[in-house]
C-alpha cells in the first residue's frame, strides 16, 4: 500500500462525509501494522458539538477490528487541512511514530511523522503502574 495508494482511498471515502452543517468534507484512510486499511468519514450532528472527525472514525473502526498498530493515515480536504489535536492524541495510542498525509482534493500532499505533530505526547508510559 503506497502513500499515493492511500491518498486516493480516503479520496473515495470522503463521497461520504457528513457534514451539512460546516461543508468542510474529510475522508482518511487508516493503514494498520496487518496491512488492512480502514476509511472514515467526519459525522457531524444537528447536536454540533457530537460532530466526530474523520481521523477518528478510522480510528475506532480499526481498533474495533483488533488492530492496535497504526502505520500510516491520509486525511483528504479540500484545503489539506490539519488532524484537530483530539485526533492526534487518539492515533498517538495506537501509532506514535505513524506517518500522517495530508492531501487537498488536488491530490497535493505533505507528510509528517505523528510524534512532529505531537511531541511529547500523553501515553501510557504517564500513568501509574497498575
Ligand atoms: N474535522 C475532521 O474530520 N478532521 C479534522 O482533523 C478537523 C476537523 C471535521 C470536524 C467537523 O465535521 C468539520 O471537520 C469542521 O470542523
């Protein structure tokens, strides 16, 4: 699975972002350590604030699966906008040194290691032994 690859996934499953209320449409695509892939969506709500993000609708999909080992996550915008910080704490659990690509609907992308977008990050390895 290429980053190209992976781009072009959550390309397709940004045809189903939910989002009447702020028109701004986000499609990820989640690869896992197994090599599955697992596509979001943002889900917004009448409720604004129960909107959900795109990043962490993959997210849950993936961990409700089994997989607990993210490699890699591509986020398509219109504007190649940047993962909210809610949604960069939760792929931090699961995939601290993943790859992070943010591409515009023009399929222009950058990429950026997860820990440069979240350094120092709440884990784990903060909580007390149990
Ligand atoms: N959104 C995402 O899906 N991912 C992000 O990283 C940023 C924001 C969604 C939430 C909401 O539906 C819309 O974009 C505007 O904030």
């Amino acid at each position: 699975m290429t980053d190209k690859e992976l781009i072009a996934l959550a390309g397709q499953a940004r045809a189903n972002a939910y989002a009447p209320y702020s028109n701004y449409r986000v499609g990820a695509a989640l690869l896992t350590a197994s090599g599955q892939v697992y596509t979001g969506v943002n889900v917004e709500n009448a409720s604004y604030g129960l909107a959900i993000c795109a990043e962490r609708t993959a997210a849950v999909k993936a961990v409700s699966a089994g997989e607990r080992e993210f490699v890699a996550i591509a986020v398509v915008t219109d504007n190649g906008g940047s993962p909210c910080g809610a949604c960069r704490q939760v792929l931090a659990e699961f995939g601290p040194q993943m790859r992070v690509v943010l591409a515009d609907a023009s399929g222009k992308s950058r990429t950026y290691l997860l820990s440069d977008l979240l350094p120092d990050y709440f884990g784990p390895a903060n909580l007390p032994k149990r």
